[in-house]
C-alpha cells in the first residue's frame, strides 16, 4: 500500500518535516495516496480464493489493513443409500406343501435386509400357482392349486405387512393389484422404510386344504418364487 513508503519520507531531522517540498504539491500527493488506499480498504470482499493479505499493526499509521487473514474452506461428502440381502440373510429355502388336497399347509422363509434408505421389494411366481405341469387331461379337473403369499418385513421403526393370491404375482401379469408384484425398482414393489440388520422380516406361503370345483389331477405339484429387492426413489 502507498502509505508505507509515505511514512518513511516522514523520518527527517526532529522539528523538520519531509512533506514540504514544492509547497502544496506534496499535500497532493499525501491526498492521493490516502485516497487510494480508502479506495482499496473499501472494495467489496472477494470469493474465499483470492489472495488475503494481513499487516502487522503499526502504531504511526494504524488501520492499514486486516491484522489476520481468513480463508473458509468447504468441505462435504454425501452418502448414496445402499440396499441388499445381509449375508446369509436371503430368502432361500424349501417349503414342503404335503398332501394339498387333504391338509392346509404353510411355511415361512425368514430374510435379513441391509437398506439404508427407503426401499422396496417385490415377488414374482414362476407358475402363479402350484402346478403339476401335466395339463388338465379332461373337464373337471386341474393342475393347478392356489395358494397366497404374504410379507412382513421390519424396518427400523415399523412393520410393513401385505398378502396377495399367487396368481396376482405371475411372472408376466398384467393388470395386477398386488402391491408387491414383479421385480422391485425404485418405483416398484411393497415400499418399506429403512431396514438394516433387523431381524423377524419373512415371506409366508399357505393354503387351506384345496376345496376347488376341479378336481386335482395326481402329480407333483410345484413354484418358484423370485424375491427382489431395490433402494426406493
């Protein structure tokens, strides 16, 4: 700044002054300089990159400038949410029916979510029903039983439940109103809160005895049920 060297100028002889050379004219040059230094002091803060300059204090010529430079420095991080099946925490296993003509039945197959966010799951059935795959062979009779499908899964602060006839998850329906049916999206499937390493959350499968008009023909009847799971938007 330009009252620095001002200042040295005022170092003479004790009584005597430096700055009445050429009468006023040193004056003006004193005005300038005060002038300029105002100007600069006053100019609008810069953006928290721009060089900052501080002085020591000077008891001759205070106010000159900051006694301290800040700068502010940002610093963030944001955390994307994850979700999938804990280990050893998803939903495989085998569900032994019996005699469906004669017994009720059901099973449950327990799951471990690890969702840091909302999320969602859906279920999709491969037959939409047990199924012996050898075709009715005349009227009057079926291969194929009903059966239901239900949720409970535990989030961190509730349950979420929902149960649907297996023929509203058949793999390639449309017009379901299973609110857990096809392959969970971030749009798609029964929405559940954040879950993470709760356990009690499974997938029930049952049926009363079957009590349709068409008789069952004998075989072995089967499904598979496909569980997906995905973050929620």
């Amino acid at each position: 700044m330009h009252a620095v060297p001002l200042r040295q100028r005022d170092r003479g002889a004790p009584g005597r002054s430096n700055m009445k050379m050429r009468g006023g004219h040193s004056n003006r040059l004193l005005s300038m300089a005060l002038a300029m230094s105002v100007a600069a002091w006053c100019a609008p803060a810069l953006a928290s990159t721009t060089p900052v300059t501080a002085y020591y204090p000077d008891p001759v010529a205070p106010g000159l400038g900051p006694a301290s430079a800040t700068i502010n420095i940002d610093v963030m991080a944001s955390i994307g949410g994850r979700c999938g099946f804990a280990a050893n925490g998803a939903p495989n296993g085998t569900v032994n029916a019996g005699a469906i003509d004669t017994s009720a039945w059901s099973g449950q197959v327990p799951f471990v979510a690890e969702c840091t966010a909302p999320w969602r799951i859906a279920v999709s059935s491969q037959n939409g029903a047990l199924a012996a795959g050898v075709g009715a062979g005349s009227t009057g009779y079926t291969d194929r039983a009903p059966y239901t499908v239900s949720l409970n899964v535990v989030a961190d602060d509730s349950t979420v439940t929902s149960t649907c006839p297996v023929a509203q998850i058949e793999q390639g329906i449309s017009g379901s109103t299973c609110d857990f049916n096809g392959t969970a999206s971030a749009s798609n499937g029964l929405l559940v809160s954040r879950s993470y390493d709760q356990n009690g959350s499974y997938i029930e499968v049952g049926a009363p005895a079957y009590a349709g008009t068409d008789m069952l023909v004998s075989g072995t009847y089967s499904d598979t049920l496909t569980v997906t799971i995905s973050p929620a938007s």
